[in-house]
C-alpha cells in the first residue's frame, strides 16, 4: 500500500507536543504548589487559587493534545 492510500481514509488530527509538554508542567507544578500550600498553617488564599488555576490549566491543555484540538 502507498501512502496516499493510507493517507486517504481517515485523517488523524493534528496533534501539538506542546500541548502535551505544558499540560504536564502545569499539572506538576501546579500540584506540588498546592502540596506547599496546604502544609503550612495559615495557607493565602491568592496562593491556592494560582495553583488550582495553574492545574485547570494544564488538565486543558492535555485534553486539547489527547483531543486534537
């Protein structure tokens, strides 16, 4: 088979691996500052909302490279 006739059929969608590679910092990073955040006692409210927002972030982006948007 050529590849046209592979190329043919279903197109796959275009995939960004950034979309993946910032998806995954984002989730990491994001975590591990909300980790910091609740370990201490008195935790700034600004500080957990950046971190759950840095984590929103990076869900998204994994859902937009899994999803090929």
């Amino acid at each position: 088979m050529s590849d046209q006739e592979l190329n043919s059929g279903e197109s796959r969608p275009q995939r960004n691996i950034w979309n993946l590679v910032l998806g995954i910092i984002f989730l990491l990073y994001g975590s591990f500052r909300l980790y910091q955040k609740s370990q201490i006692e008195d935790p700034e409210t600004f500080g957990v909302i950046i971190a759950v927002g840095f984590i929103a972030f990076g869900i998204y982006d994994l859902y937009k490279y899994f999803k090929g948007v």
